[in-house]
C-alpha cells in the first residue's frame, strides 16, 4: 500500500516492498516480486528487535523502555517525482519494514550522509539496493507529556528543521491539526507555533510529526517549547528568530561534534528549551526494544541555581543511581570544560561549577552515568554570570 490517509495507518502497517539487509535468512527465506520473506515472519519478538532501528539519527541518545517517539521510514524510488511537501512522501513513499525509536528529537544541522541502520548493525536498503540517506520521510508519533519540574500551563511549541517537517497534535476531537508547519524544501528554520497548547502533568497530548528529507547537502531535527509569553508582542515578532533560516544560524555543523552557535544559546535565552526524552510518552502498548536491560537512566528535573559572578550550582534528580558531572561552555570564547567526576550513586545531584568569568555568557548540562555504562545529559541551559 502507497497511500496513507490517516495519521495512525502507518503504524498497522508490517509488510513492504523493500529488501531489509541484514534482516533475512537467505538459506531458507523466499523472494516474491520486490517483496521478501523471511522465516522472522513467523516470529512476531523476533521481528521486533531485528527490524527495530534504534537512535535513527545517531545522535548517540539513551534509549528509554517508556519514553521516546516510534516511527516508520518512507522512501522514493528512483522514477518517482522528487516531492517537496511532507504530506507527499507520507502517501506515495515506499513503506520500509522496519520501526524507528527516537530517544528525543534533536538533531542540530548536520551533513546528511548517515544511512538508517538496523538493531543488528546493516543498512535498510532500498529496492534498488542502495542506502537511503535522502528522498525519505519519517512519521513519528508519542505522546507529549510535562516533565516532573516543569509547571502546568500553556506552552509555544516550535520545530527546527531541514527540510520540512510538519508537528500535529490531538485536537481534542477525535482528530489531529497542524500546530507547526515547517514545511518546504529549505535549510535549517525555526517556525514557531501561533497558538498554544495547553498541558498540566496528567496530559498525555497525541502527536504526530512528519519530516522529510530532499536532496539538501545537510539535515536538522528539533523540538522545542517554553511557556506561552506573557507579553503577545513576544509571540507577534517570534523573538527575531522564529521564521529565519540559515545552516549555519544556529550550529557550526561543520564541526565534528556539531558545535552550537550564539545564536542557538539566545533561543533558550529566551526561554525555548529542547524537548527531552521525559516530555515523550510511547503511545499506548507500545515498548522499546532498544532500551537497556538495565533500568532506564534518565534526567527528570535540571535546575540552575545560585547564579555567582564565578560560579554557579546545578542540581537533577536521575530515576536510577548515578554518578554527577557538569558541563559548561563560554560562548563567547566557545572555551569549554567539564567538572571531576563525583562516583557517589545518588538520584538527587547537587553540584557547584567554579572558575567562571563575570558577566559572561555560558552554556551548562547536567551528566550522569549508572554502573551498567547508560549516559544521561541534561537539557543544555543558558545563563550569564552576575557583573
């Protein structure tokens, strides 16, 4: 099937014609048409974690039993036309059998030339055989959520993006409406949504997020939120960067790790802040084969806290027993250093970060490390020292 009406179908779907590498037993499968079959058909748990691509992105992310966002990988053929609207790729590309877990979505400007790996380590190939690292589109689905300290209210949603992506949510009427519309072939854009949404910390509000990705040289992914402003001309003007795009805005993504750029740190500044892995809830009977035999290690609260002209105090609780470490950076100078590591297994982390220059602004993360090897990093904050 190539047409996909509704926004849930896609998640029904378990068979494509695509040949998966890596995911066949060539000894005993059989080969129809475009379609192959394999004896992992007959083994539901099997498909599951064989045909699971896990940290699609490869942003080296945690991957969570409970939370994160599932998705399905659409392609173009090569004698199909070269679409530039998300709505496109979702009814005409070609259905890879395979499901996506994303920790979170954040995948600052990069180049695009990473293929989707599966869980055994081979690339989805397309029907011709080749990797697929442009022409596809991605749907996504979760359910977002507030973390434990993040107030009840509304909030401004907003996706950066190369090329188009396109954020729905549940509109309370049985259906989903578009809340950002990213859409287009363009290089990495900030749009901002218009209207709020409104969530306190029973709400588990529906999504869906489409994306597609052209022919463009370079790729971007970013959720994001804060509080719905106060003041509507904050809203009116999107703090001079909702509508604005450049590949080189908002991330030095010729840097290896891509590095962000001050223009980046303003953004959170001005209160937005990337969605992390507790604000996604998997949809309902839906688990991640990906996550860790260990308990899950995730962030659940980061606060900054008694900002000094030299130093600053951090504090995070963690939902498992972990190490303490903190991260920061000057922006101005992109001079960058990391804390000693305090081994001590707690789940409430409470650290001072010293050596600071006045009147400067820095970029801060929270991390922390269980005994089984999981990495936790904290959302990345903004701050400037006293004078």
């Amino acid at each position: 099937m190539r047409t996909f009406n509704g926004v849930s179908v896609i998640l029904m779907l378990s068979i494509s014609t695509i040949f998966v590498s890596g995911c066949l037993d060539t000894g005993s499968g059989t080969e129809s048409g475009s379609t192959v079959v394999s004896d992992h058909d007959a083994n539901p748990e099997l498909n599951k974690i064989t045909r699971a691509v896990c940290d699609p992105f490869q942003t080296n992310s945690t991957q969570s039993r409970e939370n994160g966002l599932v998705g399905q990988l659409l392609y173009l053929t090569p004698e199909q036309p070269r679409y530039e609207a998300t709505e496109d790729y979702m009814n005409h590309g070609q259905l890879a059998n395979a499901t996506l877990y994303f920790d979170r979505l954040f995948v600052p400007t990069r180049p695009s030339d990473r293929p989707f790996y599966m869980n055994d380590g081979n690339p989805i190939l397309s029907v011709d055989g080749t990797s697929i690292y442009k022409y596809f589109g991605v749907r996504m689905h979760s359910n977002l959520q507030l973390a434990a300290n993040e107030a009840p209210g509304y909030y401004q949603l907003a996706v950066m993006s190369n090329d188009g992506a396109v954020l729905k949510v549940d509109d309370g009427q049985g259906g989903f409406k578009t809340i950002v519309n990213n859409d287009g072939p363009h290089p990495t854009q900030l749009a901002c949504a218009t209207e709020p949404v409104y969530l306190d910390h029973n709400t588990k509000l529906p999504m869906v997020m489409d994306y597609y990705q052209g022919n463009g040289a370079h790729i971007s992914l970013i959720t994001m939120w804060r509080p719905w402003p106060t003041d509507p001309n904050q809203v009116a003007d999107h703090d001079s960067y909702c509508g604005r795009q450049g590949n080189g805005l908002f991330f030095n993504f010729d840097q290896n790790p891509v590095e962000p750029k001050k223009q980046f740190y303003e953004t959170l500044l001005a209160g937005w802040k990337v969605l992390e892995n507790q604000n996604y809830q998997f949809p309902e009977q839906t688990e991640n084969p990906c996550a860790p035999a260990e308990a899950p290690l995730s962030i659940l609260s980061f606060t900054l806290l008694n900002v000094q002209r030299d130093r600053i105090t951090l504090s995070w609780t963690t939902s498992i027993p972990s190490t303490s470490q903190g991260y920061w950076k000057n922006t101005a100078t992109m001079v960058s250093g990391t804390t000693a590591v305090n081994p001590a297994l707690v789940q409430a982390h409470t650290l001072t970060i010293t050596g600071l220059s006045p009147n400067t602004l820095y970029s801060i993360k929270a991390i922390s490390t269980t005994p089984g090897g999981q990495n936790a990093i904290s959302d990345e904050r903004a701050f400037r020292t006293l004078r």
